[in-house]
C-alpha cells in the first residue's frame, strides 16, 4: 500500500511538471483528508488526492480523477476570484480547510501564502466557525426547496440525496473535521458519538432511508451497481461534472471503497455514495445510452424502493422531513462548537 508522503510527491510532481506549464496557472495546494494525514500513514486504495489547481479565471471543465504515477489525483480548478480575500475563504466551508494548515506546493504569486497566514490562526474562531455552519445549512434548505417535479428521476435523487446529505456538513464543519464527500455519513457518525449524541445519528439514516438495512442488502445493491457503473463507464462520452467519478480508474472508490465499508461493518455509511453513484450513472445513460439506461434502470429502482423513494411523492416527502429536521441537527451543530475545545470564543 502507497504511503501518503509518496501520494503528496506523485501529486507535486505533476504540478510542477504539467500544471504549472499553463499560462493562467496561479498555484496548487492539497485539500481534503490526505492533507491532514503524516507522511508514514498508508494510502488507502479507495482514496485519492484532492488538488486544487489555481486559474486567474474561472476553468470550463474540471480535470476531476486521473491516475498519476501511482497516485489517482482529484483535480480542481479554482479562479482567484473564488479567494480573493482570507473572510472570504473564512466564510466557505469547503475552502477554508484547505487553508488551515500548509500543503501549498506551487505560489508563483505568494497570495496562497497570504491566505494561509490569515486563515489558519482564524479557522477556529467561533464567528467564523459559526458561518461556515450558517453556510452549510442553507446549501440543506434551498437544497430541499430547489428539487423540480418534472425533472427526471436520477436527477430528483440527485437533487435530495447531496443537500440531505450537507446535513452531516453541519456538525463536521462545529467539530472542526473535514466536510467529506464519500465518507460524511460515517464521519459524522464519529463526531455525534464523541460529543454524546448518538440518537442523532440515527435519525440522519432514517433520513438516507438506510436505518433497517442490512449487510446482505447493502452487498446485493452493490453488485448491482458494479453491473451498472461498469456499464456506464463502457459508454461515457458526454462530459459531466462528476464524469472522472465514472471510469476504470474512479473503479476503486466507488466500488471497492464501498465494498470495504459494507465488510467493516459499516454498510449503512456506504448507501449514500451508492446511491449517488447509481444515479450519476443514469445522468451518463439518458445522454450517452438510454437503450442502457432501459436495462439497468430495475436495480436504480430496486434499491430507490428500499430507501423508501419509490415515487414522487416519496422524494419530496423526504425532502420535507430534511427540512422539517434542519433545526435539530442546528442546535447539535451549536451545542458541538459549544463544547469542542479546539473554538476560539472571542
């Protein structure tokens, strides 16, 4: 297994070498939960390393996964806009992490290097800790409010499952933790168990739809998947945000990854990745395939069925009980900043 501090060089190289050749390039740094790991701790095989790639404009296409070397790299562009300023960075949930600690490999202007001295002695300021929260939140409520009746099904599932799911955001963001993408439900169940509220945690599953299932389940799910992803893979050709996430080399996190969680016990935290994927899978059939998208629609809707979201109706009801949900998990967010001893109170 590839060891982080091999995964981070792979990942330097590969800016210095071909990133940094582009005219608009402006800076890279590392983001998301291999830059709060040691160099000695172990790659999993069903992780990446999140890059982001600074542009002085705004970039068309996302590079997205890509295998490097030995390493599967997530790229991400990002405009000088977008950090413009350390509030703005401060006030963004998903951005200020990447700036509470160094990972900057490439600066050719020093503003990264500004940010960093500005963010990281602020990331934990309760104010800003609060915003970052605040933010979150609103991505859960306009979210739920946003889901169009008449769009098709896998983007209805899409449009609930990912603001529904920022409702995990929420309290990672109170504990200081990375707001994951793949692993939120499971992190989050870290955090709620650390801070005393457990009961929680199981409400945020009867949210997923998830809270009865089995082992058993989860693994038959899967393997419809796999048919399904591999099937989608085969026939991509329209590009999509989230198109890296559906290749062979993307194989290993959304399949393998969550093999690996349903066989540790924690098949309940690998529904929510599963679902997503099923339904990114149908966004590339109904462009790319929809003869494919015919087939293998049963199993989209099998495992809809046992996340209680066989209909209309069951979406939106759905989203009406995230809502209905939203004030709760905010005085968990408050109580955790509360009592976490990392926030600064002034």
């Amino acid at each position: 297994m590839m060891k982080v501090g091999k995964a981070r060089r792979q990942a330097s190289e590969w800016v210095h070498s071909q990133a940094s050749q582009a005219p608009d390039f402006r800076g890279a740094y590392i983001t998301g939960s291999t830059a709060y790991l040691p160099d000695e701790a172990e790659l999993s095989p069903s992780s990446d390393v999140d890059l982001i790639i600074v542009k002085s404009e705004e970039a068309p296409v996302k590079p997205g996964k890509f295998i490097y070397g030995d390493t599967l790299l997530e790229v991400t562009p990002l405009s000088l806009k977008q950090i413009a300023t350390p509030e703005q960075v401060l006030a963004s949930y998903h951005l200020a992490g990447g700036f509470r600690q160094d990972t900057i490999i490439a600066d050719p202007t020093g503003h990264l290097q500004f940010l960093l001295n500005e963010v990281a002695p602020r990331f934990a300021e309760r104010t800003w800790v609060l915003r970052r929260c605040e933010e979150a939140r609103e991505r859960v409520v306009s979210g739920m409010r946003s889901i169009k009746r008449d769009a098709p099904l896998h983007e209805r599932v899409m449009s609930l499952l990912f603001p529904a799911g920022v409702t995990t955001h929420m309290l990672l963001v109170a504990a200081l933790r990375n707001p994951t993408i793949r692993l939120r439900y499971l992190a989050a169940r870290e955090v709620l168990e650390e801070y005393g509220q457990p009961e929680l945690y199981v409400q945020l599953l009867k949210l997923l739809g998830c809270l009865s299932w089995t082992a058993g389940q989860a693994e038959a799910h899967l393997q419809a998947l796999t048919n399904t992803f591999d099937a989608a893979a085969a026939v991509s050709r329209t590009p999509f945000f989230f198109s890296s996430d559906i290749t062979a080399a993307a194989r290993p996190i959304a399949i393998d990854g969550s093999r690996q969680l349903i066989r540790s016990g924690c098949h309940r935290e690998a529904v929510f990745w599963m679902a997503a994927t099923f339904a990114r899978c149908h966004y590339i059939f109904a462009a790319d395939a929809p003869h494919l998208g015919e087939q293998q629609l049963p199993a989209f809707q099998a495992i809809l069925q046992d996340l209680g979201l066989a209909s209309s109706c069951d979406l939106h009801a759905r989203a009406e009980a995230v809502l209905d949900y939203v004030p709760q998990v905010w005085e968990a967010a408050l109580s955790i900043i509360d009592a976490n001893p990392h926030i600064i109170n002034h």
